[in-house]
C-alpha cells in the first residue's frame, strides 16, 4: 500500500472506446492488487483491472473536460479514463507504473491470491498434470528410450526438467560430452514420440560448431536418435532461424550441425525471426487493431507493415515439416534455434497440435503448453515482463503458438474440442501472474521459489471450468479429429484475429459469438431428445399392454377373427394391412440419411445442410408421426 498515493478518485469517467461519446461516471480506487472502477448508477457495476496485466500506463495532454487516463493490458484490453483534477492523474499513474511492475517475485498476485482450497487441495491440483503418464500414453519408457538421471537436481543443464528422455543406447559420458558442446547445456532430448512411425521429435540448442569445432559425443548423441527409429536410415535437424542468422552465429562459436561431421543428417531451415523482430511486429499489429473505422485501404497497409502474419505463416510451416516427416516419411526430428526456448518451443508444439489429436482437446493442451513450454525452461517471466526487467526480452513466443492454433481452427472447425475463448483465458492467464505454473523461467527456478507451496495451478481451474470452453462443432468420431492434420499455408489461408488484436470489438465479438448460437441449439435438441426418449418409453408400455390384451383374445380364436385377415386378393393398398400391425412405428430420428441426395450440384448444400449440422428436419415426420402413432386410450 506504501506505493499507493491516492486510493480514490471521485466523478472518474470510463470512455466507451467503441463510441467515445458515450461514458459513465463512478468511483476509481486503487488497491494492492486492482484497480476497480465502481459506477454511479443504481447498478453499481464494476470493473477490475489486475495490476500484473498492466502492460502500460498514458497520459495524455489535459483537455478542458479533464485529464485523461489510457491503461493499455497486456491481453490487449484498454481502459481510457477522465479524471477531473491532473494531480490525482498524474499520482494514480505513478502508482500503477510502481504497482505493475514489481521488483522482485514475491510482489507478484499468485503469492497473495487465496482462493477458498485449502493446503491438501492445493498440493492435488498441482498434480493435475501427470507428465508421467503423457509420456507412457506415448508408449514411453520404451526398448530405445528411457529416463536418464543424468540431469538430477539439475546438474547437466539447470533450464532443462530434471527427468529427461533419451536413446537408450547413449551412454551417461555421450550425455555429458553432447551438453557439454550445446548453448547452454541443453542436449538433443525426446519431446515427442510418435508411436505408428516410431519416429521421434527432439529438441535442443544450437551447437558450438563455429567454423570447425566439434564433439564426437555430440555427434554420437545424434546418431543414437537416428538408429532408435529402425525404420529410418537417417534424420532431419529443423534449425528454425533464418539461415544467414544461423551462420551468423559462427562467429561466436555457434552455429549449426556440419552435415559432414555428422552422419546420415539432413539440416533444413525455416527462417522464423528472432525475438526483437517479433515484438516490434506484434506493436505494429496492435496499433492495427486499435484503428477506429480504418479504411480498408488503411488497415491492409498496416497488416502488411506489420509483418505479423508472415511470421505466423513460418511457425506454422515448421510444424508442417516436421508432422511430414515424421507422420509419411518416417523420420526423426531434432529442433532447435539459438538456446532452444523459444522457436524450439514453438516449431514442436506446432508439430504435436498436428500430429495428435489429444493436443487438440482441452486436457491435451493444457499438457502439452506444460510439456513443451513450462517443464522446458521457457523464459516466461523475461518473455512476458513479469517483473521490472531488460524490455529487450520481451518478446510475444507463446502468443504466436496460440494464434497458430487458431488459425488451424479456422481451418479445421471440427477438430478441435475447445473454442476461441479457451485460447485467449490461457492468454489472459500467462500474462496475469493470478496462478503461479507460469512464474519463473525455468523448473528449476520454480523449485526454488517454493511455488507449489505458495501459489495455486491454473488448470484444475480452467478444467472445472471447461463448458465455457467446449467447442459446439467438435466431434470426436469426425475425420478432422482422427490422425494427423494437414493445413494450406499458403498466405490468403490467414486471417486477422479480431478476436485477441481488437479489443475495442472483443465483448461485442464475445456476445455474438457463434459458438454460443449453437451451444444454445445444442441444448435445446438435447431436451428435445430427452422429451423424446420419454415419450418412446410411454408409448412403449401402451403397446406392451394392447399387445398383452390381444394375447388374452387370441386364445379364443374363432373363423370370424380369421377373416379379419384380408386375402391377397383383396389387399388393394399398404393400408389394408394395418388392421393386424401390432407394433409401434419408429420414431428414432436419424442424423445420416440412408439415401443418396437428389441433387448431385456439389455447390448445392441444400442437401446436406441439414446433415453436416447435425440437427434432424423435425418436420418432415411431424405429420407422419401424429398420424400412424395414435395413443391407444385417446380413443
């Protein structure tokens, strides 16, 4: 509270940004954690802003009406104030730039939040995730890989997780030599197995090549990687830099794999720019989004300025490289970058999200940003400016992941079990400090600062949560949702995401949503089934008990009930014969028609609208229902 100069602001205006016209006066106040804006009206509606998602603080030049107030979040959300004295302006933006950015990790809002759980909930939803038994749904331990101790508390690469998958035939001194001879001792190690080719995705950092050095272990290393896949005779190393980048490094001692030193290699480049060069490119997108009524020659000018789906199309060509060669040639992939945090991260999340389907439910991703993200030293807090830090780390790495995951859904819109806002909540969550699996920059660093002990996990949360998250389109026995996915990268496939870079259009986005529409529809056909099956039940118990009746009759048969019967001759239409059905029409509505469609127009979607959407035509069995079903008593 010591950094807070003014706690409460009266007869504070919140600027509508869609209608900058319309505002509301209320009651600003500033707390440790939030800054809660309380209207005037009877419905006293208010509005929090947490202070670790602040992502900066404007003030513009005062005007007559007053002094205004821009606080820009780091999940692109903007509140625009008017404060009616320039001094409470000027004290409640030093509050929240000293509030936003905090000096050390105890300051952070996860070591305060304290939800309702108590300390043996905690330590179970810590253990929500079981990496354990991810690797295991891989078919991993395996004959050709196992688990090194290798780098026990941390003793070979202290970014790396402290159990590490690796070629049961490298020995512990091939371990240490291949680490020894990596940027920052992160050796080549197993992310992901694919059990149909058992081709494998490794991942690493670059090595220290320079223009002739090179280590035999290193080399070894690799080798044993190409022969734990029998069926390859050799293997890919994906180095997701930009090649003249990559080279550039060897004047440092870096670099990248000499395909004569190592056997049976086959380097490939994919060009993915570097940390700076995206986070300028994010800024030029946001200021495209933050456009008011732009035209359309504007806003085109600013996304191709900006670069930013160009960058998006790169990652995502990395992971379609790899999900070939692993899932139709059969081969193993080493991945790096330069330390292999970032684009590493990346180019095999990507690749998994493609090649399994369990990464495209919600549980499936909450383990693999866990798997490839968390446990692999992905510099969370320098990426996303969790404390007072160098700018120059900043860089949007996880962002670009969850708009490729995006894209493909757009792309793919049955084959994912979560929707768009399952995407921009764990956006939300990564930059919001609330739970503590995002703190820190590496396992290790975790470790240290206690953070199962202190701070809460975010995905039994999310999980407890997940039917606001449920996709209406998902299903799990459609062709998008089985195997691999193949996506068209060429550029007019990728689109703006309104969604997560127009924040000014995101709650109108949000209430309009089209997932919603069909979650509402699926709902009520979900009761409609439900009325259904009841009135199956009843109408079968009538039939039980006319059927029992004619049982009884039946055994005082006389000729007279035989002539009941028609003969042959005398049948002259189908309807003759109802005189001795004793069963129940059917009244089962099917969802795939039997026939083929009259119309062949493959544009013609009037004969399949019905059944792509996965609503029956209620009325065409309407009338035929009420009129062969009759209930038995009504008469």
């Amino acid at each position: 509270m010591e950094h807070i100069r003014t706690p409460k602001v009266e007869n504070v205006r919140l600027i509508d940004r869609l209608t900058p016209r319309k505002s509301v006066v209320g009651t600003l106040y500033l707390s440790s954690t939030h800054t809660i804006f309380v209207e005037n009206s009877d419905a006293r509606r208010e509005t929090w802003v947490l202070h670790s998602l602040v992502g900066s603080i404007e003030r513009p030049p005062t005007n007559p009406s007053g002094s205004p107030l821009v606080i820009r979040c780091k999940n692109f959300q903007v509140y625009q104030l008017l404060l009616p004295q320039e001094k409470d302006c000027v004290d409640i933006q030093a509050s929240l730039i000293r509030l936003s950015r905090p000096d050390r990790y105890g300051e952070l809002f996860c070591f305060s939040f304290q939800p309702n759980v108590d300390k043996e909930e905690r330590e179970k939803a810590w253990g929500f995730l079981d990496l354990h038994a991810e690797f295991s749904r891989m078919g991993i331990p395996s004959n050709l890989w196992h688990i090194t101790p290798a780098n026990h508390e941390y003793r070979v690469c202290d970014t790396y997780p402290s159990e590490l998958f690796v070629p049961k035939s490298a020995s512990p001194a091939v371990i240490v030599g291949s680490a020894k001879f990596r940027s920052r001792g992160r050796l080549p190690v197993l992310s992901y197995f694919h059990r149909d080719t058992s081709a494998a995705v490794c991942r690493s950092s670059q090595p220290l090549s320079g223009f002739s050095a090179r280590s035999l272990e290193d080399e070894q290393m690799l080798q044993a990687i190409m022969k734990s896949n029998p069926a390859s005779e050799y293997m890919y190393v994906v180095d997701t830099r930009p090649k003249l980048n990559a080279m550039a490094n060897r004047a440092a001692g870096k670099g990248y794999e000499n395909e004569d030193h190592y056997t049976n290699i086959r380097l490939h480049f994919i060009g993915i720019e570097n940390i700076h060069v995206m986070r300028n490119s994010q800024q030029k997108i946001t200021d495209v989004g933050d456009m008011r009524s732009p035209s359309m020659g504007d806003f085109l000018w600013g996304l191709e300025n900006s670069g930013w789906l160009k960058h998006i199309k790169a990652v995502l060509d990395a992971g379609v490289f790899i999900a070939k060669a692993v899932a139709e040639e059969g081969v193993s992939v080493l991945v790096h970058c330069s330390d292999g945090w970032d684009r590493t991260a990346q180019a095999c999340s990507v690749a998994s999200v493609l090649l399994d389907p369990f990464y495209r439910t919600i549980r499936g991703l909450m383990v693999l940003i866990e798997r490839d993200w968390v446990s692999f030293g992905h510099k969370f807090s320098h990426r996303y400016s969790h404390l007072e830090g160098d700018p120059k780390e900043v860089s949007p790495v996880i962002d670009q992941f969850l708009e490729c995951v995006w894209q493909l859904m757009e792309q793919f819109p049955c084959a994912f079990e979560f929707n768009e806002r399952f995407l921009l909540q764990l956006h939300t969550h990564i930059h919001s400090c609330q739970y503590g699996n995002f703190i820190g920059n590496s396992q290790k660093e975790r470790r240290d600062l206690r953070i199962n002990e202190r701070t809460h996990s975010v995905w039994p949360h999310l999980w407890e949560n997940r039917a606001e998250y449920i996709n209406p389109l998902y299903r799990a026995d459609h062709s998008q949702s089985k195997g691999i996915l193949r996506p068209v990268t060429t550029p007019y496939c990728f689109k703006f995401w309104k969604g997560m870079y127009s924040p000014a259009e995101r709650g109108v986005a949000l209430r309009q949503s089209p997932s919603d529409s069909l979650n509402a529809v699926r709902e009520e056909s979900q009761q409609l089934e439900e009325e259904l099956s009841a009135h199956q039940e009843r109408l079968a118990q009538l039939v039980g008990r006319k059927t029992s009746g004619e049982t009884r009759k039946r055994n005082g048969v006389t000729e007279r009930s035989h002539r009941l019967i028609p003969k042959d001759s005398e049948v002259s239409s189908p309807q003759d014969y109802f005189t001795c059905v004793s069963h129940a029409p059917s009244f089962t509505l099917p969802l795939k028609s039997p026939t083929t469609p009259k119309s062949s127009d493959p544009d013609d979607l009037s004969a399949c609208s019905d059944l792509e959407s996965g609503v029956a035509d209620l009325s065409s069995h309407a009338s035929s229902a009420c009129d062969e079903a009759k209930d038995p008593d009504s008469d």
